[in-house]
C-alpha cells in the first residue's frame, strides 16, 4: 500500500499551519517512534501477564499454613509496595545490573540483563506485589462454607484453589486488578530513566531533535488515553464474560 | 454518550493550552521590579556549571550569570536546567535568561531568542573505554554509545554513524551507564569531556575520536525579547565581554583548555 500521500498530508499541514508532525512525515523519525510504540506494548504485554501470574501464586502462598512461604512473601510485597517504581528501577539497574556482568571478549565487559528485562522484571514484582494483595482479598471474600464443601467434596488445598477458589476469587478481584492494571501501563513510561527506548523516552528524543514538544505531547496524551481505553474495554468484556448470574457471595 | 463529550471537552482544553503563548516582552522590566534576576544553568556540566561540594552552583556560565545581575543591579538566583527542559523553561518564563551550554541551531533560533554574538563553541566527540579501541567515527556502527537525552547530536550520529544512542536523562546516570560498560562509549561535548578526562576515575577512558559538528554556543532569551531591551541589553553585554577578553579570563579561572573560537572573537571585537 502506498502511504506516500498521507505522509505528504502531514508536511503539508507543517507548512500550512506549523504542526509539526515529523512522526509522520520524516522517515526517521517515523521509524524511531514506531519502534517505540511497539517497545512500550511488549513492555506492557510482558508485565501484565508476568505481574497477574505473580499476583495468583503470591495470594495462594499467603493463605499457606507454613510460615517459611509466608513470611518471604510478605517481605516481597512490603518491599516492593513501599519504594517508589523509579528508585527500584535505578536500584535494579545501577546498583544490581553492576554486577551481573559477562566478558565481551575484547577485555569489555557487558550487562548480562538488559535494560527492557530489567524494566519488565521491575515493573513486573512491583504490579505484581498490589496483585498478590488484590487476589488475596477476593480470596478471602469467598464464603468460608465454599471452601469447606469443596474440602469436604475431598479436593485437596491446591485442588480447591484452582478449581473452586480462584475462580470466584478472581471475579471478585476483577474490578480493583483492573485499576492496577491501568496503572501499571501508565507506570510503564518510567523505563525512559534507564534509556528503554520506549514512547516516551522517544517522544523526548523527537521534542529535542525537532523542537515539537506540545506536538508531541498531544501525540503521547491521545496514545496513552486509547492504550488505556483498549485495557479497559477488554477487561470490562472478561468481566462480563464470566459473570455468574444470581452469584452474589 | 457524556463519557465522549466530557474527553472531547478535556482534550479542546489540552489542546488550547499547550496552543496560547504568553505575548509579553517587558522581561527587563519584570526583572529589574522583582529584584532578581533568575537564570537556568547547567548543574551536571563540569566546568561551566555544576555544584560545589556545598552544593552551590559555581562554575564558567554561573560567573557570567553573575556578572548580568551586578550590572543590572539585582540579585541573581541560579536555577539548574537539562539538555531536554532549558528550552521550555525559558518559553514558559521560569528563567529570565537561559546559559546552559546550548548550540546555536537554526532550528532552535525560530524558537527561543538566541542573543548574538555567541559566547563559546564546542563541538561532539566521543569518550570511550580504551579497550574499545576506537579510531575513527565508522566504527561505533551497531555499538551501544550512552548519549543524553535532548542533545540534538543525538540523531545525528545515530543517522551518520549507525549508533545505537542510549540516551540518559542527565549526566551522572550516563557516566555510570558507561563506567558500568553499558555502552562503550559516551557522546557529548568534547568540552565536557576535557574536564572529565582530568579526573582520575576515568583514566581507562580517552577521547581518541577527531571532534566533528563544531558549532557555537549562545544564551538565550525569551524570542519576543530577542528585539527589545532585554535581548539588547545581553547583546552589549557579549559585545563588551569579547572585547574585554572577559571570557578568555573565566576560561583561565576554570581550567578550561584555551578555546581558539574565543580568540577569534576577541580579536574581531577588540
């Protein structure tokens, strides 16, 4: 397909109106932003999947009678709910990264983890810590009654969570997983510190270079405002999809 | 559909904002009726600004700072500013003047007012590790180099060169990216790099690259300012510190090796 006009549209539009949209017009510029876009949607995709599977096993460790599982558990959640997302991304990468070095060969050492990996593992323990806390609510507002049938149905501790608990527990965790999903895709952008070549840190990189800042700032604004709405709408469907009708515990 | 009406309405309101640019031009007024003159400079830029172990900011661009506020009688209050914000927040009218290491771009002249003559020139190298052995611009091609984020070189040796630019938000996260082996090399001023490269921290590092893109410095203010008294007032303050070889004794106090564009400048004004 040819989208040579269309990019003309945009040049056009500098000159007639001084809209400066080069991330459309400027090869690359375009090329640089679209890398971006699509970093920061695997950054998203890989934290959300990475923190909700965090969230599930970190709420069944935590309703665990031994105390060795608990206690790490808690731990975890304290420490990554309680430090900001960007001291831990600084922490991850300056302080830890500095040590987790392989031999380049040429007598240079290089990162063993990159910066996308350390944002993605950051941004993962750090969703996942208000996830293991959000599904350990819904768990413990299934009635006690249901997991005692269940027990008394023979399941096993893990037998019953999977099969009977999580499943209510999740529908009642959906509405507030929600919320800390949204907020974690926004927190996303705070891989720019670490130079992920993300939206935003390429946003900046094009403001700089091109002097369009509102510009480009509207660009992120509308970007972000949609990512957001597309997170939504589908979570608001996975709600509906599994409502239970007449199930109220 | 309120949902779509209420962000249809924010968005009008984003858009008119970012859109309505302050039309006043009375800066010297303004400063001299505050009583203080508030200038933006580098904190993170050894030696032209950056913070002494009290945590002041001293340095090459803060002694000339200082040397507007005496002449204009008022109190000066140094406000610290990066590659990617000094712009705007000289447009914004958070700082009266801007002194913060930054090229004269034609580009940059349609937007902010950069006061002739120019005060300093530097141009772009590269520090990098000596083992990494460079010996000329091509061989960075494909390799990481850490950048800063807003120094418009950026691009252009990413474009050219083939670089992958890891671009920090400040200095101090780039020099541990680089001393950490992050990226092997650091593009940046070569005038940064002089200062640096004196310190022993960075005696495994050299600046083996030929300086390439060497282009001027100018201060700036406010684009409506440019024409009015307080772009003009800056206009004869750079006249008379070329003349006087005012810059040419700050470049001594800083240690900073002798720049043969000040000397130029010197000579054509004297």
């Amino acid at each position: 397909m040819n989208l040579q006009p269309i990019w003309g549209w945009f040049r056009a539009l500098h000159d007639a109106t001084g809209i400066n949209l080069t991330i459309f017009y400027d090869p690359f510029d375009r090329a640089r932003f679209f890398d971006g876009f699509l970093t920061s949607i695997r950054l998203m995709a890989v934290c959300i999947v990475c923190s909700v599977v965090i969230g599930v096993i970190g709420a069944w460790i935590q309703g665990s009678r031994l105390r060795v599982l608990r206690l790490p558990t808690q731990g975890y959640i304290q420490f990554f709910r309680n430090t900001p997302p960007l001291v831990q991304l600084y922490f991850f990468y300056f302080a830890v990264g500095a040590y987790l070095r392989v031999s380049a060969g040429n007598g240079l050492t290089t990162p063993l983890v990159s910066n996308f990996t350390w944002a993605a593992i950051c941004l993962s323990f750090w969703a996942g810590a208000f996830n293991v806390e959000i599904f350990r609510s819904g768990i413990e507002a299934v009635p006690r009654e249901t997991l005692e049938a269940a027990e008394s149905l023979g399941y096993s501790r893990l037998k019953a969570y999977v099969y009977v608990i999580l499943p209510l527990a999740f529908r009642i965790s959906l509405p507030a997983l929600n919320n800390n999903l949204v907020n974690l895709i926004k927190t996303t952008t705070i891989a720019y510190a670490i130079a992920v070549p993300e939206m935003l840190y390429v946003a900046n990189q094009i403001w700089s270079d091109e002097l369009n800042v509102p510009e480009m700032m509207n660009v992120l604004l509308l970007i972000y405002v949609g990512l957001v709405g597309v997170l939504v709408l589908i979570m608001t469907r996975i709600e509906r999809i599994l409502r239970i009708p007449g199930y109220m515990p | 559909m309120i949902t779509l009406r209420t962000f249809l309405m924010a968005m009008v309101v984003t858009l008119s904002a970012t859109a309505a640019i302050p039309a006043n031009a009375q800066t010297l007024d303004t400063i001299k009726k505050r009583g203080v003159l508030i200038v933006g400079t580098k904190a993170d830029y050894k030696p032209f600004g950056f913070r002494d172990p009290s945590g002041a900011i001293v340095g090459f661009e803060p002694d000339m700072a200082k040397e507007v506020a005496d002449k204009l009688g008022v109190k000066l209050q140094l406000e610290p500013v990066v590659s990617s914000n000094r712009i705007q927040f000289l447009q914004q009218g958070k700082i009266d003047l801007m002194i913060a290491t930054m090229n004269d771009t034609p580009e940059r002249r349609k937007i902010v007012g950069i006061v002739e003559p120019d005060y300093y020139a530097s141009g772009v190298n590269i520090m990098s590790n000596k083992k990494a052995a460079l010996k000329n611009w091509e061989q960075i091609k494909g390799q990481k180099i850490c950048g800063i984020q807003g120094a418009w070189y950026n691009k252009y040796v990413a474009e050219t060169y083939g670089a992958e630019i890891v671009a920090f938000t400040g200095t101090t996260e780039a020099q541990s990216a680089l001393l950490q082996g992050n990226c092997i090399g650091w593009v940046y001023d070569d005038t940064a790099f002089a200062g640096l490269l004196s310190e022993p921290k960075w005696a495994g590092f050299e600046m083996s690259l030929p300086t390439i893109k060497e282009e001027p410095w100018g201060l700036a203010v406010k684009l409506e300012d440019l024409d009015g008294p307080w772009g003009k007032f800056m206009h004869d303050m750079l006249v008379s510190w070329h003349k006087s070889g005012h810059l040419i004794a700050l470049e001594k106090k800083w240690h900073i090796p002798p720049s043969p564009y000040l000397a130029e400048l010197h000579d054509k004004f004297k």
